[in-house]
C-alpha cells in the first residue's frame, strides 16, 4: 500500500507526528495496511461513491478507501494531533479528501457528503455503539447511506449478528437486523492494533433495506423489546404486563407464548406483538 501512494507506512508517521494513542479516546491505531485495505474492499465498490470515516487516526484505513476508488473521503477527527498527518494523505490524492476536526456525535456529516454514500470506519470502542444506533436510527428512513462497514470489539459485533437463543441476543440484534442485514466479514486479534486491546475486534458490514424488515412502529417496538430484555430472565407475560391488560391475549394473537422469554423470540415476532400492541 505505502508503494502504492507513495507515503511512508504507519509506524514511521506516528513516530514522525508523536502520535501515542490516547485511551481516553478510545485509540487504538491498525498499522497494517494489507488489512486497513481488506476493511476498505469489505465495503465493496467505492468508485463513485462519497464515504465517511470516522476516527481516521493516523489514516491506514483512509488510505485503503482512497487507494481502493473511493469518489471522495469524509473523515471526521476528533483529535487534532492527527491532522497533520492527515493533510498529507489529502496532499497525495488532491480533491479526495476533506478533513472535518470535531466529534461525529455532534457534526451534521450528511450536509457534506453526496449520495450514494458509504460509512466505513475503525470506530473508537467508546463510542461505536453509540454511533451505530444513531445510524440506524434517523428521523426518516431510508438513511443517507446505503451501507456501513465498521470495527467494534468482537463481543459487541456477535450481539450484532446475534440469533433467538444465546445470551448475546438482544436489543441490538434486533434493532441492526430489522433494518439491515448485517454480517462478520473479518475479525482480527488483539495484536494487530497498536496498543493491543484486551480483546478481540470484528468489521461488521450492513447492507441498508430499504424498508424494515418487518412492519412496525418504531416506538412501540422499542417499548416492547426494552421492556423484554430488561427483565429478560421473566416470562414476557410478566416482563410486559404494564404494556397492555390482556397482554396474554395479545402474546397470543403475535403467536407468542405468553411463558416464553425474549430470548427465545424472534425480530419477526417482536414485530407482530408490537402491531398487536399499536393496535390498542
């Protein structure tokens, strides 16, 4: 890759720009650009598409998308020491790369980007679930993106993936799958990040649906599936029966077992109990 763009690899611009990763961040920099460009061909096609990176840090995966085709980068930096670094991969590919200083949490990114639209990014941990549900959570849907491609720690990604049964299942399985199909398309160990993290990491990529999976009120189907899983251990005639007098009733009429717990549910009948609940 470093003979592709002509820059120097990873470990000599952290050295060169002093850049130690803070924790407080959640910084922890892949140096291998083999894999920062297997994470950028997970995301598919980038000729002709704009795409954000969030947390780019000293730019090996920002390399990997723009050596890859990417139409055009987006990458928002909290961490102003790593700008430096960052202009000179803008220096090598002129007009691909626009640097935003700021936290992604709080920047309107859609306003600077133009469809169609990619999101793929090594997100710190502290903030990639936080992240993840305000994508898949707008104010209309479908997004301003057609698929995302992102790392998070290896036990958040299999909660992501998630099926009926194990402990893993929950809300954010059902929340990712009603409205994407999300699938592991690499993991990589703790060693390849520099510092190492005490775990295991995973690139997830979701391919966006372009309506939810299965119909549903979005605030109902998060007030049923929040009141199953908080009390998870409890049949769902008990964890839901401030939902409705005749929940049973209603259970029922979802094909749901009112004994049945809301691991043993799937997303297809969470949202039929959620009609049944709407329609109340």
């Amino acid at each position: 890759m470093a003979a592709i763009d002509g820059l120097p690899p990873l470990r000599a611009v952290i050295a060169a720009h002093d850049l130690v990763a803070k924790k407080q961040l959640g910084q922890n920099f892949l140096l291998d650009l083999n894999l920062t460009a297997r994470i950028a061909r997970a995301a598919g096609d980038l000729s002709g598409c704009d795409v954000l990176e969030v947390g780019p840090g000293p730019g090996g995966l920002t390399r990997g998308l723009l050596a890859e085709g990417a139409r055009r980068v987006l990458a928002v930096e909290k961490d102003a020491r790593c700008l430096p670094a960052l202009a000179e991969i803008a220096a090598a590919y002129p007009g691909r790369l626009e640097v935003m200083q700021g936290d992604a949490l709080a920047l309107d990114v859609a306003a600077h980007l133009v469809p169609p639209i990619k999101i793929v990014a090594n997100l710190p941990y502290n903030v990639g679930t936080e992240l993840l549900i305000r994508w898949l959570t707008p104010a209309h849907w479908p997004p301003f993106w057609d698929s995302l491609t992102l790392m998070f720690q290896k036990e958040v990604a299999e909660r992501i993936v998630a099926k009926p049964g194990p402990k893993a299942y929950g809300r954010l399985a059902l929340l990712s799958q009603w409205r994407a199909d999300p699938k592991i398309v690499l993991t990589l160990p703790p060693e390849a990040f520099t510092p190492a993290p005490k775990v295991h990491s995973a690139v997830v990529h979701f391919r966006r649906l372009d309506a939810p999976r299965f119909a549903a009120d979005e605030a109902v189907l998060g007030r049923v599936t929040a009141m199953a899983f908080n009390q998870r251990r409890k049949m769902l005639r008990s964890s839901l029966k401030a939902l409705a007098p005749d929940i049973e009733v209603r259970l029922r009429a979802a094909g749901i077992e009112p004994t049945a717990r809301a691991e043993e549910i799937s997303l297809e009948g969470f949202c039929a109990l959620a009609r049944e609940v709407a329609a109340t």
